[in-house]
C-alpha cells in the first residue's frame, strides 16, 4: 500500500512523463517570426489583383492561405469590392478591412519546431549584389518550403545586428573581432523583395533531400542555438559558417570545417554531397536586360520613350514592349531607388503581373556549367616561346571565363602570385594582393560607372620587382554580344602614370574573345575556351611598343578548384 506521500509523487512523476512525450516541442526554443502580411499585400497589389481575377498563381494561394490563418473566409478576396479599386493603396485598404471582423491577432513568437517542420529545407545562395561589388560569393540562408504558402515559408540565417555599430565599429570587431549574432527567420517575400528586387541578386534554391539531410536534426541545431550567446565575425563566425555547422550536423558527410566558409564553399560542399534538384530566379537586372535584348530596334525605342514621358502611356503597344517598360521602371525604383517620372503611369497602364509567381519554378539538376563559378581558386600554366609562368590564385573570379550568361563583366582576383622560368632560373613576376574589375553597362536605366583597383607589384624591365597602386573610373556598354568599356585610371609606382585600361569582350557557347590595351602601348587579343568547371584553355597575342616593337604568342592551360 503506497503512503500518501508515495502516490503524489507518482501521480506527479506519470503526470510529467505523460506530458513531455505527449507534448516533445515543449522545451522548444521560441522565435520572433513577423510575416509582415500588410506589406505583401501592399506592395504586390497589382498581380495580387491578377492572380486574384484568374483565382491562380502562387501568391494568391499564399493570400487565401494567410487569410484562412486569420480565422476568416479566404472567399472574401473574391468579394467585388476588394477588386473594384485597382490603386495599390486602395487594394490594401479594402482587404484589410474586410478581414476586420473576423482575424485573429496571431502572435510573432513562434516554436521554431512547429514553424519549420513539414516543410521542405532549401539552400538559399544569393549571387553577387548589383550594389556592393564586393559582394562576388554571395549570401547563404535556410528556406524551409511550404509549397501551398510559397510567398510566407519561413526563411532562417544567422546575422549580426550592426544598427547601432559605426561603419569603424562594424570594420573593426566585425573583421578582427566578434560581434553579437541572433537567429533571424522571416518570410520568403521579403527575401525575394530584398535581394531579387532591391540587390538584384540571382538566387538559387538548392534542395536538401531527406536522404542525406536529417531535417529534424538541422531544426535541432538552430532550437539548440537559441539557447546559446551567439557571435559574429565577417571571416570565421558568419553566415555561411552556421549554416556549414547545420548542414553538417544533419548529414555528418561534410570533412571538417575550414577557417573560412563562404556561400560558394557551402553550395559547392553540398554539390559534392549529392547532386540535388534546384530551382533559381533571376535578378530584376538580369530579367530587364534578358528582355530588352529581345526586343527590335524600334521597340527598344518605344520602351525607352516611355520611360522618360511623363505623359499618359498608350495601351496599344504589345505585352513584349509594355511588360519591358514595367521591368525597367521596376529596375530604376527597386535596385536604384530612382523612380522615372513615368512609373506610376507605366504601372497603371501595364500592371507588374510577373512580380509574383504563378508556379514553382522548374526544377532541375545542376549541370557542368552550372559549376562554373564554384571553384574559387586557380592554377595556370602559361607558354610563349623560351619561357614558362605558372600564376597561382587564392581567389579567381570571372565572369568572362564562366560559360553562363552575364551581363555584368566582374574580375577579382586576390592572393595571386606569378613566377616565371627562363633556363633554370625562376623569379617572381607579379603579385597581386587585390586586383578587382567591375563593368556594370551603361544604359538609360542603369547609369552606373564601371572601376577597377589593383593593389600588388610588378617586375619592370630593369628586373625589379616595384609595387604597384592603381584605380580607374569609366564607363562601359553592351552592342549585342559584345561589352566595350574603358577606364581611365591612376598608377603609383615607380612615378604616378594616368593610363587608359580598354577593352572588347564577346562570349558565346563555343569560346570567347577579348580584346585589351593599355594607352594603345600595350595590346592583347585573346581566345578563350572553358572546357569544363575544372579545365580552360587560352591562346593570346601580344603586341607591346617600346623602342622595338614586340609581338609575343601565348598558350595557356588553367585549372580551377
């Protein structure tokens, strides 16, 4: 017979262990997760109200599906009086107030187990920004995909607020220090508003399956997490980094960490592991640009006459022409924050129906291609006639050796060291710490000025090695295939010097050429070909004018990884 003290203890002791298994996300970390479901709306008005006529398309399910959340009848943005005003602030107004009546006040605190589980994780990796250069290896984060709520699957990574750090701050205990981090999750149209629209960023949606990612164990990783004091620094506790640790954690099939982890290292990790299916969206610029180019002669200029008239816009021209006009006032407002002055009546006149899936993307496997830009280092062996150089690069990134299409022109390449060998003697040739080139085309929308730096040495004729500061700003344009710029630059080394860096580039699927020349001293036309994500090959001619003129022939052999 149990004493009464026994029986309480186990009534107490079953009431526990009924209760933890019953309920196992108890003990579950808490996150702030804001949807921010007025925003949606309010700036997805006008192919809101297009999916919403058409009853179809992935934002209108994500509508209906928020506002059954709410409590109420998703019937109601069928309603005619939700439709009958097309002004984006009128639309908003009208579906917020009929939900009035019936929504719920939902709290932003979420269990982060319930939050992500049955949903599909995604690597997120955000391609280089339209407005920070230096942004060339991208940014990673978590998508956990709920396919009936695409616009509002929540998205996780791990950052450090700097809202109240100074720029020397940010610099300085971001770069040699630690700052504090935080888990952040927000949903997936303020990603697609921030770095597709805002940034125009490429991003790529790369699935993790369930075959060689535990999702229960990634979830497990971030809910431990919350718990923890969490740092941040730009090198070796970043974004990338947590994400690698997740990753890693739900597989146990990655080697161990490196120092350094960027978003290339961590797609290409997971390229390695299985060669998963993805899907991407193209950046505002990319899509502008994509269909401009389609566009005939005359049609371009329709296009351009439209986005400096401040005049009513005739619906007569086609949906090719007005769809264009839409992308790029969407491209001066979004990426430049420089509205035209005839973007609300561009807007008015064609709507931005493209804004907003109507279905997921296509999904497909990465091919060689695809794998281009993840190998982020460098080994070249160059030929001419009774020499050979062999550069080796930290960091080699361009945009003219890779095979997809670009249509900005980047180069950074960083850690390079270039030794040649001439009758068995070998010497240093050339070193770069940093050498960036940037050429971002000039057109009626973009404006934007192309620059290159260099910070390194040089070996001159009287076989010293002398170190070399440069920068340049200039312009740059495209004609069909072809991209020109040039860039009139400062040179400190020996003496200051105020050469003139030109060049032509044109790319197709079978090989590219690039013509260069510095003051018209020095000429250089090349051929290239990318044989695989691994393996290049280039043939260039040299003209140099000194007292002799010179002509050189090169063949070159490169290897990426």
């Amino acid at each position: 017979m149990l004493k009464k003290s026994q029986y309480v203890y186990v009534v107490f002791t079953t009431f526990i262990l009924v209760f933890l298994f019953s309920s196992p996300s108890v003990f579950a970390g808490n996150i702030k997760f804001n949807i921010s479901f007025s925003e949606f709306i309010l700036k997805n008005a006008s192919p809101l109200i297009s999916q919403i006529e058409n009853q179809e398309g992935l934002g209108y399910d994500s509508l209906r599906k928020q506002i059954n959340d709410l409590g109420c009848n998703p019937d109601v943005v069928l309603l005619p009086a939700i439709l009958e005003q097309k002004a984006a602030y009128q639309f908003h107004s009208n579906v917020m107030k009929a939900l009035e009546p019936c929504a719920v006040k939902r709290d932003t605190k979420r269990d982060i187990k319930q939050l992500l589980s049955n949903k599909e994780p995604y690597l997120i990796i955000a391609g280089e920004s339209l407005k920070s250069p230096m942004s060339y290896f991208g940014h990673s984060l978590l998508l956990f995909l709920d396919e009936e709520d695409f616009y509002f699957s929540p998205v996780i990574s791990v950052l450090a607020p700097t809202e109240n750090l100074t720029a020397t701050e940010q610099l300085l205990k971001g770069g040699f220090s630690q700052i504090p981090a935080e888990i952040n999750v927000v949903p997936l149209h303020q990603i697609l508003d921030s770095y597709n629209n805002r940034e125009s960023r490429k991003l790529k949606f790369i699935k993790l399956p369930d075959s060689h990612f535990n999702k229960d164990r990634m979830i497990g990783f971030f809910d431990d997490k919350l718990s923890n004091t969490l740092t941040y620094n730009f090198f070796t506790e970043n974004c990338s980094t947590y994400l690698f640790e997740a990753l890693a954690y739900s597989c146990s099939c990655f080697d161990e960490a490196p120092k350094i982890i960027t978003p290339v290292f961590l797609e290409k990790k997971v390229q390695e592991t299985v060669n998963t299916e993805r899907f991407e969206l193209n950046s505002l610029f990319h899509n502008f640009n994509t269909e401009y180019k389609k566009l005939s002669t005359k049609e371009r200029a329709d296009v351009r006459d439209m986005f400096s008239n401040t005049q009513p816009i005739s619906s007569n021209h086609s949906d090719d022409v007005g769809n264009v006009a839409v992308l790029a006032s969407r491209l001066s407002f979004e990426s430049y924050g420089r509205p035209n002055d005839s973007y609300g009546n561009i807007l008015d006149t064609f709507g931005k129906e493209e804004a907003l899936q109507r279905k997921i993307p296509l999904h497909h496997k990465a091919d060689d291609k695809d794998l281009d830009g993840l190998s982020v280092s460098s080994a070249k062996i160059k030929f001419e006639k009774d020499s050979m150089d062999i550069t080796l690069s930290a960091v080699d990134f361009n945009h003219f050796e890779q095979r997809s299409q670009h249509y900005l022109s980047s180069k950074l390449t960083a850690g390079a060291i270039e030794i040649s060998a001439v009758n068995d003697s070998a010497k240093v040739e050339s070193l770069d710490l940093v050498k960036i080139r940037s050429v971002t085309p000039l057109n009626f929308v973009t404006r934007t000025p192309s620059w290159r730096l260099r910070i390194g040495a040089d070996r001159t004729e009287s076989e010293t090695l002398y170190p070399v500061v440069s920068a340049g700003l200039g312009a740059g344009f495209n004609v069909s295939q072809f991209m020109f710029y040039s860039l009139p630059s400062i040179e400190l080394s020996r003496s200051a010097t105020f050469p003139v860096y030109s060049g032509v580039q044109f790319k197709s699927n079978a090989f590219s050429i690039k013509y260069e020349t510095k003051n018209l001293d020095t000429q250089s036309l090349s051929i290239y070909r990318r044989e695989s994500h691994s393996f290049a090959y280039e043939y260039k001619i040299i003209k140099t004018k000194t007292k002799t003129n010179t002509t050189t022939q090169q063949i070159s052999f490169s290897y990426y990884f």
